[in-house]
C-alpha cells in the first residue's frame, strides 16, 4: 500500500499537530475464531504505560544526528486502535511492546485518561484529540470491535466499498478535526486495501509569561557552535540540578500542559541509558520542587519529523501484525495471516516561540545581542543539546517527546 502524510503548521507559542495512520491490508481471505474477553487496566497503569513506551521509542530513534519529535501517546492511541483487533501471538507482542499485561483492554482507562486531559479549547490552550476507522463495506468485520473503538475510544467508523477517493475523504475528516492543520494526510490507497485506522492530537498553548526576544546567541550543537534565535523569560518556575542534567518546567497558561526541559551533559549517551524509572523519577522530582525565581534563556526552534514506524515497531517486538502470522480475529471473522499491516505513519510537528504568532516572533527580531547582560539572579541557559516533554501535569502523562541538537536546522 501507498500511503503519505503531511502536515503544514502555525504558530501560537507552542503548537503541534500529529497524526498516526496504520493501514491494514488483505492477501486473502479465511475462516475465523472467537474473540476472548479482556482484562481492564486502570488508568494510572496506562499513564505508566505510555511513559515507559515513551522511553522505549527515545531509545530506539535516538541517533545523535539531529533533531526530532514525536507524539507517544498518539502514537500509542493508533496502536490501542490495532491492539483491539488482534488475537493470540499477535496481540501478545503488541501489548508487550505497549507495556500492557496480557489479555489486557486500556478501553475503560482511556476513557479515564481523556475525561482528565484538557480536551477542548479554554481561550489560552487548545488540546484536540480524533479518531477515525475506516473498513470496507464487504468484509466481515465483527460487531464487537466495531462497537468497542465507538465505545471506548470515540471512534468515528465508517464503511467503503472502493478506495476511489477513500484518500479525500479521510484528508477532509482530518483536516476538520486537527483546525486545518494536517490537510493530506493519506495518499492513493491500494485496492487490497482493507481498513485504514487514523489517530491525531493537536496542541496550541501559550506561555504564562511570555518570553522575551534576545537576538543571535551561540548554541553548542554536536557539529559545532551556532549562531540561533535565543529568547528569555524570569519567572518562579520548578527547577532540579545534579551532576547529569538540568531539568525546567515551563508551564502554558491556563492548562495543566506543561513543558520539561532536560539538559543532560551529553544528550545521546543520556537518552541510550535512560530508563523508565530514572525518567519517572525526574519528572516526579520537578514535579515537587519548590517554584523560585530563575531566568530561563533558550532557544526558539521549529522541528517536524514524519517517519514509517514499521522498524522501530519491530525493535520493540511488535512483528506479526507485518506478515503472514497477523492474527486479527478479534477485528474480523478472519484467521492468521488474512490481514496485516502494511504502514505505520507518524507525524509530528511543533514551534517554539516567545511571540503568539511566528509572524509577529519576526517583527520582533529587530535588535541583535551579542552577548548576556550579567544577572545575579539564577539563569538556566539551554545553549547546548536537550530533551524536551509536553506533560500533562494532572495526569503525569507525556504527549509529546523531542530532541534538539541544533535549533538553526
């Protein structure tokens, strides 16, 4: 199967549109089984979940070769999409690389996850969250998986009998639901083409101070120095040190979204060690600090990464669900090997600036710095490689992950 995505982005601060697309095609057709019921997990073992899948997937693309982002939890909403469909071996490496327990559902905790995220738009902050599962009309898809994506994840579902302009139709459903933001997601689809399963998330926020424009400071990118765009702001804001990082919160205004910022010594040998537990551990670390007053200078970047996950599935140890051992009998009355899955696209796009809009970032660019008044006040200076987070604070869940190793590229 054939299948692009693009996504074109505006600025407000922070601002970021993703989208997963999974594409499940059909050699041929068989016999099927019944599906078994599941266990449910609570939404704290989700929330885990996602982060441990979040450091899995930092680990796996973690290249020191340039910047990147991602949105984990999209990408793990497209994958639950997927999980509930599949039986036997199938779903068992798939819920492994999701960190689920096995004959586990994260239907209800979803649910739950959804009901405590800021969905919807409060003026300053605006989060978005769509699915959308397309099957053919003439294939016998179950009932029950039908019911459950409604159900559980607010899936809307729709029926094709042709591929002829599946393509439009799916960009048109999720250029209105992520503001216009992502208008071509899919390209021309194959005839065997026999679902197509989409997930996107959108985030707009703006800072609760706003940041300052300071002109061309040096970066010490991997490569060598760079001249960037840098910007500050002196706030009380949740700040820890040690020997091995610097770690900032940066919160938006009114949302519990949040920005953590981690600046390791040297950022690829901190993310090829990182563990879940050290993650978890620093986030619950700033998470408890004490606010005070500290001057942040840091770089304005632009990043947008599109990537076919198929690989970095397979490093995780989701493999089956590519070939001819794909058991999705709990998505159709099928057996092994009916269906597979032959993309996985994933998308991410985010601008960070101290303006609401890039246009106005840019008349501010007037006067040029060459160097930091001396402050007395505490200064944290992101002028060197670093991890970033958006982190839904009442939730502890990560939405979006990224690293900068050069903010001019």
């Amino acid at each position: 199967m054939g299948a692009s995505l693009k996504q074109v982005v505006g600025v407000v601060i922070a601002l970021a549109v993703i989208a997963a697309l999974v594409a499940i095609v059909n050699p041929l057709r068989r016999g099927g089984v019944e599906p078994v019921e599941s266990k449910e997990v609570t939404l704290p073992q989700l929330t885990n979940s996602v982060n441990e899948f979040t450091v899995d997937i930092l680990r796996v693309m973690n290249r020191g070769e340039g910047n990147f982002v991602i949105s984990p939890v999209n990408l793990y909403v497209a994958l639950l999409l997927l999980y509930e469909g599949t039986g036997s071996e199938t779903a068992k490496q798939v819920a492994e690389a999701l960190h689920l327990p096995p004959g586990s559902t994260a239907c209800r905790a979803y649910e739950g996850l959804v009901s405590k995220l800021p969905v919807g738009s409060g003026g300053d902050a605006k989060l978005f969250i769509a699915n959308g599962v397309w099957l053919r009309k003439d294939f016998p898809f179950r009932e029950e998986y039908v019911s459950r994506v409604e159900e559980c994840f607010n899936a809307t579902v729709k029926q094709f009998s042709s591929v002829n302009g599946l393509s439009d139709e799916i960009n048109s459903w999720v250029a209105r639901r992520t503001n216009g933001m992502i208008r071509k997601l899919v390209g021309e689809l194959t005839q065997d083409t026999e679902a197509v399963l989409v997930s996107a998330l959108y985030f707009k926020g703006l800072w609760v101070k706003e940041f300052e424009y300071m002109g061309k400071l040096t970066f010490h990118a991997p490569s060598g120095d760079v001249e960037a765009d840098f910007m500050k702001v002196t706030q009380e804001l949740r700040v820890v040190k040690n020997g091995d990082y610097v770690a900032v919160e940066i919160p938006y205004r009114n949302t519990s979204i949040a920005m953590l910022i981690i600046m390791p010594e040297n950022l690829k040998d901190f993310v090829e060690n990182l563990t879940y537990p050290q993650l978890n551990s620093i986030i619950q670390a700033v998470m408890r600090a004490e606010p005070k007053e500290v001057e942040v200078i840091m770089p304005k970047f632009y990043v947008e990464s599109k990537y076919n996950m198929v690989s970095t599935l397979k490093t995780l140890g989701i493999k089956d669900v590519f070939g001819s051992n794909a058991d999705f009998s709990k998505m159709a009355h099928v057996g092994k090997g009916v269906l597979r899955v032959s993309q996985v696209i994933h998308a991410a796009a985010i601008n960070v600036t101290e303006k609401g809009t890039e246009a106005s970032a840019a008349t501010a660019v007037t006067i040029v710095l060459t160097a930091v008044p001396s402050n007395p006040r505490e200064t944290i200076r992101t002028d060197r490689p670093f991890l970033y987070f958006l982190i839904d604070t009442s939730t502890g869940t990560i939405l979006f992950a990224g690293e900068t190793y050069n903010p001019t590229t």
